[in-house]
C-alpha cells in the first residue's frame, strides 16, 4: 500500500456518502411521484371529471371542483399578471436605480416567501368578513395575491437583463419611452417573463390553505364568483379526512390531475426559456 | 404638458401604480393582521398569551406556546432529517455528478419542489404515517425507549402514526427540494480555479471540498439552508393532516401536537370570536418568524 493510501480511502468513503445521499433523496422523491401515480390511477375514471359529488357509495365526481378552480385561477390571473408586468415594469424601467424600487423588491422577496396561509387570513379578514360570508372573488383575490410578487420580481430581472444600448438606439430614433418598452424590451424579454407567469400560475393552481377561508367549498357547480366556490384541492383536504374509501379513492386520482397539470404548466415554463435559448 | 406625451404619463402612472399597489398590499396585511390580533392581546395579555400552554373551548382561554414550540420542533426536526442528505445531494452534483446528467437531475429535483403541499399531505396521511406507525415507532420505543432517563421521549402513548415526528418527516421530504438546490447554488458559486489549484497541490476531491469548496461557500449555503427550511415554517396542507392536532402535553416524540398552521387549518371556519383573534395573532407571530428567518439567511447569502 502506498503511503497516502489513508486519505483515498477518506476521499472514496466520503464521496461515496454523498453519492449515496443523492441516490437516497432522489429514490425517495421518485417513490412519492410513483405513489401518487399508481394510487392516483387505481381510482382514476372520467366520473371525476364528468360527474357531480355523491354521497360516500355513489360514483360521484368532482366536476365542479375542476371548473371551479380553473376559473379561480383564471381569474387570479387576469388580474395579477397584469399588475405583476407593469409593477415589474416600473421597477425595471421608470423607476431602476431609485431607492424606491430597492425597496419595493425587497417587499417582494418578502411576500414570495409568505406562507399561502397567511395570505389567506389576510383576505378572509378583507374580503369574506366584510362581505358577509365565503365567496369566489375572495378566493381569486388570494391567488391574485400570491401571483402579483412573483410575476413582478420575474418581470423586473428579465427587463434589466434587456441591454440598455437596445433601449438608446430605439430612443434615439425618436420613439417615446413607453412605446420602447412595449415594442422593444417587452419583445426581448418576452420568453422570460411568458415562463415567469406560467410558473405562477402553476403555483397558484395547487394552491389549498389560500381558498379555504376565503372560497371554502361547494358541492355544487357553480360559476357565480359571489358565493362559496368549490375547488378541487380543498375538496381532496375535505375527501382525504373521510373515512369513505369512495373519497379517498377520489382524493387520490383528483391529486394526481392536479400534480399533472402542475408539473405540465412547470415543464412548458422551462421548456420556453430553452426553445429561445437554442 | 403636451398631447403627445400623454400615452408615456399615462404608462409610467399605471406601472407606477402597480409598484406601489404591492406596498399597499403589504402593509395592509401587516396592519390587518395586527388590527386583529389586537383583542387577544387585550384579553391575556401580551406575554401571558405568548407563554400560555391553555388552549380551551368551553373557557374561551387561548395561549400560543404549544403551537409556536410545534411550529418550531417540527421545523428543526425537518432540518435535521433534510439537511445532510440534501448536502450529500448537492455535493454529488457539484463535485461528482457526470455532467450530461448534472441537469436533468437539477430539474427534476426543483419539479418535485413544483408539486403542491396538499399533495404532500395526502402521501403523508395515507403512506408515511403508517409507514411510521408499524415500523419507526416500534423500533425507536423498543431501543431508545428502553434508556432511564430520556427513554420517555421515544415511547408511543398513542396508537397512529400521526405524530410530530411524521410532521418532521413530510416536511423534510418538501424541503428536501429546496434546501438541495439552494445549497448546490451556493457550492457554485465557487470559482473553478480555487478548486484546481488545490487539486494542483495533490488534494484528494474530499479534501478539496473540506479545505476550499466548504469555507468559500460556506455562507452562501448556510443562508440557502436556512432560507428554504423557513419554508417547513408556513407550510400548511402536509402538517394539517399528520400532526393529529392534539393540544396536549408534548412528551415523546410521537406525540400528536399542534403547529400554528395545523390550529389555523383545522378550527379558523369554526372559531368563536376570541378564538378567531388569537388565531389571527397566531398569524402574525408566523409572519414574524418568517420576516426573521428571510432576513437572517439574506444577511447570510450577501456576505462574501
């Protein structure tokens, strides 16, 4: 044996930790997604998305839980990624360089990282109690709330990595600022920020603690946003505590749709940012 | 102000209201929460509340100690569990990993960061707290249990697996994600040249990850570390369902307790009036947490 041969086996045990640490938490996260699969599959049937809740030994569906957070998402979107864009517009734009703006994204760092709860009991105390009871709008507001930090901090870094000299020429040629962010550095920035919203939405499409004081729940369809909305995550929180192997089955498979549209918006997302790249 | 510069007053004024829009936002939660909390702090006072175990219906007495020492507990228990395999990870993929797989590996693991916590909850509920109640605590309360004097900290006194240490244990398989890839961030951040000069001088990769990679990256990884378990702080949907919500005395660590999100979860729709308001204050001590814990490991990842 060489002289130095203690400090191999050192090195070969160490890394050998650290691979096999790897393997562990990679194995691991792979185990859930399977669960989720095949649990997710054994109860999977068009009822879930075609039919109306039944009682525990009926073959009912969550119909209207899917509609109804597609449009609470819907709805979260239209109005946060708007706000989101132009907030992260100002901060990017008008407003770079001024301690003003610094401000404002360290208040960003700091909602993106509010746990979805806590943003639900903030708008359950302004937008449920004062109205009087659960509602639609309420829970699109929640979402909105989430979104708007997180579209607007994605905004902002992909505007300030436009160069500014593409910025001068096209003010140079005449052209008022606004219309140099819209034609110009919207244009250049476009991918990024199309993946920044999709992410968001993703985000928000799963979430639960949000809805729950704010939309509740429903057994009914329902598309009038002034009353409590059903949503397919609080109806999987709601089947999960039943003692109902009818609704844990359902639970299971609407868990799995939801993980599949989540993880779908999240591949599409980065896929978007390849295909410019390339 | 002329005419045609009015389409540029109008755009600035409308990002500009969208900028501030986010600080009223924020403030307003800040100011909402405060406002009510306010009658609970009134009733039992500011430190009574703090530092009461009482959690009861019928006297209408809430005090948050139980829930902020579950908050906390399963939090640090998430980080034990997590962080040294999520270190082991990131060191595979800085130091070790092939690189034609180092990134569909980094992708993989922030997709599984992407899967939503009720998700988590559900897998939890029905396949690690079993997993738990027939194998993990059987084998803790038959070894551990058996020691004199710490022995009562590992015994089982309820049936179930929904317990603390599930609560640890989803938590660190959703932090698992995140701690992973902030900390390999944080071991990127280390120029290429350092490491190959100590390889130069006939350091073993070990050795150079101990002597360089390590006290180089140090800060980075530990405000990483510290950033993505702030995250087990707020989570809701997983601990709600395995915590099993008991507000009893915590005296192993199987036993069923309660964190700020699981109370909120399970009885804010249901609350009475002073209830609701401690709940509410419950929320802004979680807000608070989560102002610490952000800003501790910000200070953290800026130092060089």
């Amino acid at each position: 044996m060489k002289p130095h041969s203690g400090r191999l086996w050192v090195n070969y045990l160490a890394l050998g930790l650290a691979t096999a640490c790897a393997l562990f938490g990679l194995g691991l996260l792979f185990l859930i997604l399977y669960d989720i699969v095949s649990h997710g599959l054994t109860s999977l049937s068009i009822s879930l998305l075609t039919q109306d809740p039944a009682g525990p030994l009926g073959r009912g569906g969550l119909k209207g839980a899917f509609l109804g957070q597609g449009l609470l998402t819907l709805m979260a979107a239209l109005v946060g990624v708007p706000l989101g864009v132009l907030g992260g517009t100002y901060l990017a734009e008008y407003g770079r360089d001024k301690k003003f703006s610094k401000v404002i994204i360290s208040l960003c760092d700091l909602a993106m990282s509010l746990p979805s709860i806590v943003i639900g009991i903030f708008v359950y105390s302004i937008l449920v109690k004062p109205l009087g009871g659960f509602n639609g709008w309420a829970g699109s507001a929640a979402l909105a709330v989430i979104m708007v930090p997180l579209v607007m901090r994605t905004t902002e870094s992909m505007l300030s990595m436009v160069p500014w000299t593409l910025r001068e020429a096209a003010l140079a040629l005449g052209s008022p600022y606004y219309q140099v962010i819209i034609k110009i550095v919207y244009r250049q920035a476009a991918s990024g920020i199309l993946t920044g919203i999709l992410l968001a939405i993703a985000r928000v499409a799963g979430e639960t603690a949000p809805l729950m004081f704010t939309s509740f729940n429903n057994n009914y369809f329902e598309l009038n946003l002034n009353r409590p909305m059903p949503s397919v995550t609080v109806s999987i929180y709601q089947y999960a505590g039943s003692p109902f192997d009818a609704w844990i089955g359902q639970a299971w498979a609407a868990a799995l749709m939801v993980t599949v549209v989540v993880l779908f918006l999240n591949i599409l997302g980065r896929l978007l940012v390849k295909v410019k790249k390339a | 102000m002329n005419l045609k510069k009015l389409p540029n007053s109008i755009f600035y004024f409308l990002t500009f209201l969208s900028a501030v829009g986010l600080v009223v936002l924020t403030v307003g939660l800040v100011v909402t929460l405060a406002v009510e909390s306010r009658p609970a702090f009134q009733r039992f006072g500011f430190f009574r509340f703090l530092l009461s175990t009482d959690w009861n219906y019928t006297d209408q007495i809430y005090g948050a100690l139980r829930p902020l020492t579950g908050t906390v507990l399963a939090t640090l228990g998430a980080a034990v569990l997590a962080v040294p395999v999520a270190l082991g990870i990131s060191v595979f993929l800085t130091e070790l990993c092939p690189h034609k797989l180092k990134s569909p590996i980094a992708v993989a693991i922030e997709l599984l960061a992407a899967i939503p916590s009720i998700i988590y909850g559900l897998w939890g509920l029905f396949v690690l707290a079993p997993f738990v109640e027939t194998y993990i605590q059987p084998f803790f309360s038959g070894t551990l249990g058996g020691l004199p004097w710490a022995g009562g900290f590992f015994q089982v006194r309820l049936a179930g697996g929904l317990n603390l240490l599930t609560a640890s244990m989803v938590l660190a398989v959703m932090i698992l994600p995140f701690v992973a890839s902030l900390a390999r961030e944080g071991f990127d951040q280390v120029p290429e040249v350092l490491k190959e000069s100590a390889y130069g001088l006939g350091a073993t990769r070990w050795e150079t990850i101990l002597a360089v990679v390590w006290p180089t990256a140090q800060k980075a990884v530990v405000g990483g570390i510290i950033m993505a378990t702030g995250r087990a702080l707020g989570e809701t949907m997983a601990v709600a369902y395995v915590i099993g919500n008991r507000h009893g005395a915590l005296d192993s660590i199987f036993s069923p307790y309660v964190t700020i999100t699981s109370v909120i979860a399970n009885e804010f729709n249901e609350a009475g009036p002073i209830q609701m308001s401690a709940l509410f204050a419950l929320t802004l001590a979680l807000f608070l947490a989560n102002l610490l814990v952000l800003s501790l490991a910000r200070y953290l990842m800026r130092q060089k």
